[in-house]
C-alpha cells in the first residue's frame, strides 16, 4: 500500500486483512495507518522515490521518480541527478505533460492504470500516447488559465497566507486545485497556500508552503488535528487534512500564528 489516507473506512479495510495477508504500507509522512500494519516511512521525498529505493527496480524508473519528486515539491538528490542527466527543462515539461494529463479526469482510474503500466517500462509521459493526447486537450481548452483566473477572482489574503475557502459544486478549477492556488499565491507574494472544502461533517484542507523556509507544515496539521479532532499529515512543504466542517477559521488562526 502507498501514499494511502487513513480515512476511517481504509483503517477498517487494514484491520479486516492484517490477520490472513502481510500488509505492508509505504508513505512519505507518518500516518496513523502505521500502528494497523508493516511500515515504510522516509519524510521529505515523494512516495515514489520510497517505493523505488525499497523495490530497487529498472534504473530506467529513475526519470520518473525524479518528475513525482518535482510534482511534490521535494528538492531530493535524485531529482537534482536526473535533472543533470536528462536536463531540467526535459524533467520540467515532463512533469507539466503528467500533471496536466492526470487532472482531465480526476477520477479516472482505467486511464491511470494503463499510463501506469506504460510509464513502468521506463517511457517519459510524452512518449506515451494516452497521456500526450490528454495533455493536448488540457491544453487546447485552456484550462489551465482559466483555473487561475478563478482562483484570482476569489482568492484572500491574510498576512503571508493565499487562502481559497469558498469552495462549491459550481466552482471547478478544471482538475488543478491546489496548483492553481499555489501559483496564484506565489504572484500574490504569499509564503501559504491555504485551501479549505468542505464536504459534509468534514472539510477537507490542503496546505502548501511557497518558500523553501518555514513553518514545518505537516506537524502543524498533525498538532490541529490531534488538538481538533479527524485526521492529517504530510510533509515540511505541504499537507493535507479531514476536519470537522466549521473549524476552518481555527485552522487559520492556528496556522496564522504558527507562520507570524
């Protein structure tokens, strides 16, 4: 199991198996999944890069370990190996053709795991057919300015952080998200991304930090949640959270004081 959120029903799921098959759960933050099964945790690379180190497959894989390190904001020595070897501007716009691709349809799983086996056999993103054409069309359609300009149009500012928490049904940011925020924030002059969802009892929340320099965001939302109830983590430079819907200004005010 990797990079999996330890929602109630994925604790449950863990619990009903560990006593017929060996589980083994490999992430990039501490989750509370750990105490349920055999874990693998190495904080500040993508889960990829602890998947490939732990499996030691096709070096061949090491470009797409570099673009998933690169996708999280993580500055790892293989990243900046690859870069050298392939060049930064190839590993950038691979990154940009994978990310791109992956957003048109967020919930496409058949898509996902057919790239996958594609990019298993060492392609870059652009080589393979499937995500090319889905880059094309994110392309074409623009959405990604028009993910900015909505973000522009709502986004608030509070001391150094870019907050989006206005969220509904009606306001799609056509698969960028976060992204989207974090650009618009960093043209801003923020140091966060802040966005807080709410859907039901619970409001989902995902932090980005802008800056190399800062506040430790996974602890952060490791210490709210243990303070406010559900779940979260991550790592130093993003995170992400469950908290129950209409506690969203707390977050702020916590996480304000935190960065102040």
């Amino acid at each position: 199991m990797v990079d999996l959120a330890p929602v109630p029903e994925m604790v449950q799921a863990v619990r009903d198996l560990r006593s017929s098959q060996q589980l083994t759960l490999v992430d990039h933050h501490p989750t509370s999944l750990a105490v349920e099964c055999s874990t693998l945790v190495e904080e500040g690379v993508s889960a990829a890069n602890v998947l490939y180190h732990h499996l030691r497959p096709d070096p061949s894989l090491r470009k797409l370990v570099a673009v998933a390190d690169l996708v999280e904001y993580m500055p790892t020595s293989l990243l900046e190996q690859e870069m050298r070897r392939h060049g930064r501007e190839r590993v950038d716009q691979e990154s940009m053709v994978l990310d791109f691709s992956w957003r048109l349809m967020i919930d496409d799983d058949r898509f996902r795991y057919h790239a996958a086996r594609q990019l298993s056999l060492g392609s870059w993103p652009s080589e393979v057919d499937s995500v090319k054409r889905r880059y094309m069309q994110v392309v074409n359609e623009k959405r990604w300015p028009r993910a900015l300009a909505k973000v522009e149009s709502c986004l608030k500012v509070r001391g150094p952080l870019g907050i989006m928490d206005e969220m509904d049904r009606n306001r799609t940011l056509f698969g960028f998200g976060t992204r989207a925020l974090v650009e618009v924030a960093h043209r801003r002059g923020c140091g966060y991304a802040v966005m807080i969802n709410p859907r039901g009892r619970y409001s989902s929340v995902s932090v980005r930090g802008i800056s190399r320099e800062g506040v430790d965001l996974g602890r952060f939302v490791e210490d709210f949640t243990s303070a406010n109830g559900v779940d979260g983590g991550g790592h130093p430079q993003a995170a992400g959270a469950r908290i129950p819907t209409g506690s969203g200004e707390l977050f702020l005010d916590r996480l304000l004081e935190r960065v102040s």
